[in-house]
C-alpha cells in the first residue's frame, strides 16, 4: 500500500541588511505555518542578518549578485518544493495571514497569490510617490492584458511548483514584481488577489527603495512593457509625435512658399521632410513589431499549453 506524498511548502524571505526585524519574521512564520521550511537569500548583508537569521532556526543561502530580481531567480533555480511563500524580510506583511495567502494556490483556484497591500495599510506604509508609481504601472498593465489587479509591486505571494519552474525571471531589481506579473499573465496561468495587512516599517528598519532612482525604473518599466507589449501603440505614438512636428514645421514652409512662390526656409523644409518620414517609418516598425509579438506570444501560449498537458 502507498503512502500518500507529503506536500512540503518553503517560506523564502530576500533580505539585505534586515537585522532589526529578520528574526521577528521567521519566528512569525514558524508560529503561523511550522510545517514550512523557511529559507533566507542574503544579498550581501553587511550587519548581522545572516547570522540571525541562522540562530532564528532558517536556512541562509547567500545570493552575490545585488538586486531583489536576482534573489528571486536564484529562489526559483535553487529551491524544490510543492508551495513557494516570499515575503520581504522587513516585517511589513502578515505572517498570520499566509494560510489566508496559500489557500487559493492549494485548492488550485490559482497559480500565483498576491498580497494586496492597498486595501488595508497605515498612513506612514507607503511615500506618496511609491503610490502613483504603483498605479501607473498598474494602470498599464491593466489596460494591456484587460485585467483587473490592485497591486502590482506587492512583495507577498504564493506560488505552485508548475509555475516557480516555467516563468523566468529576467529583471534584476525592484521591477521583478512587475515582470512576474506580466509573464505570469502572458504564459496564460492564474492570479488571484487577496487583500491583507500591510505595516510600516518598525523603527529602526530602512527602507532600500531610492524615491527618484527607483521612480525612474519605474518610468523605464512601463516603456519597456509598451515596447514589448504594445508596439504598435508605442512607436505609433512616436511616429504621430514626429508626424505632428514635421507637420508644424512644413505648415511655416507652405506659408512662406505661397508668400511669394519660393521656398525661403530651406532648412525648415528639410527638417519637415526627414520628421515625416521618421513619423510614417515609426508607424511601419510599429505595424511589424506587432505582428512579429503577436505571433510570438501565441506560439509561446501554445508551447505552454502542450508542455502542462503532458
């Protein structure tokens, strides 16, 4: 007679520099799901996180290459489980409430869960540019795969074992939130949000975000989505902003011409001329790059689909 197979669940916590709080998080976890093995990515800790986390009771295994987006896809390259929890290290989510966060995900209603962060937070949780950021990124990603998600930078989510092992992860930083959320949408699985807690910062814990440095990857993230996503919207949006400057331009040369049945503005006629053609030769690259991204990402959904039904 065989036995049935364990389910085993990981808790996987980034950290950098979390000494303050990186003991009260995995004793927060051992308390809310002592089944779990609870596993730390240091990513260059200069202060005692590491060793902490080690006296704590969690597995540390060290990460060198700096940037959240690289602790992510050493997470999913290096460990093997049934269920991935990550949570950040800074004791801002609920650990009481992970059940909460793995339910969808074990009753395979979905294959990745997200802490939704916005429905339930404190004055002080989020900078104001944070936000707008958030819901800028939000807006667009909503609007490119006709979605409705609350919170797309949340850094607590549960994954399957399916998707852990098929999405990659390319991003490097802070942005790898976003681009789970993407692929995730793209490769056709299944998200499903659940509003829980989201607290401050405890005193004493820095935060690692840079408003304006951060902001501009933020900037840089939603271009590069309308690249890759949109390409028709994007450089046709380029094309027309060269079109309508190329058309204010030639509108002076028109002008002069019909003054006096002569072309005084030279170079004005030149720069209206190459800005046309810089606005219908964006349009066209958009029109290609379209095509070519949609016939990719429908041959990328169809080698999904086979590969999860085999």
């Amino acid at each position: 007679m065989s036995s049935k197979q364990k389910t085993s669940i990981v808790v996987l916590i980034p950290c950098l520099n979390e000494e303050v709080t990186i003991v009260k998080v995995i004793q927060d976890f051992q308390v809310a799901i002592p089944e779990a093995k609870i596993i730390v990515f240091d990513n260059n800790s200069t202060d005692s996180t590491a060793a902490l986390a080690r006296e704590a009771g969690a597995e540390v295994i060290p990460e060198t290459r700096p940037g959240k987006g690289h602790v992510v896809a050493s997470m999913f390259k290096k460990v093997d489980a049934d269920y991935y929890v990550i949570v950040d290290g800074d004791d801002t989510y609920s650990a009481e409430n992970v059940r909460q966060l793995l339910e969808p995900v074990m009753n395979g209603d979905a294959d990745m869960s997200v802490a939704v962060r916005l429905a339930e937070y404190t004055a002080d949780s989020f900078r104001p540019l944070h936000v707008f950021g958030n819901n800028l990124v939000r807006g667009l990603v909503n609007w490119i795969f006709n979605s409705n998600l609350s919170d797309i930078m949340s850094g607590y989510r549960a994954y399957n074992r399916e998707l852990v092992k098929t999405i990659p992860i390319l991003s490097s930083g802070f942005e790898v939130e976003t681009e789970m959320t993407i692929r995730i949408m793209d490769y056709g699985f299944r998200i499903e949000e659940v509003p829980l807690p989201y607290r401050e910062r405890p005193e004493g814990s820095l935060s690692k975000l840079r408003t304006f440095h951060d902001g501009f990857l933020v900037l840089s993230e939603i271009a590069r989505i309308a690249k890759a996503y949109k390409p028709f919207t994007f450089f046709g949006g380029i094309g027309l902003a060269f079109i309508l400057a190329g058309g204010i331009s030639g509108t002076w040369v028109i002008l002069d011409y019909l003054e006096d049945d002569y072309v005084n503005k030279v170079p004005t006629a030149i720069l209206a001329t190459g800005l046309m053609l810089l606005g219908f030769g964006s349009i066209g690259i958009g029109i290609l790059l379209n095509t070519i991204s949609y016939r990719f990402r429908e041959n990328m959904r169809l080698l999904h689909k086979i590969i999860r039904g085999s």
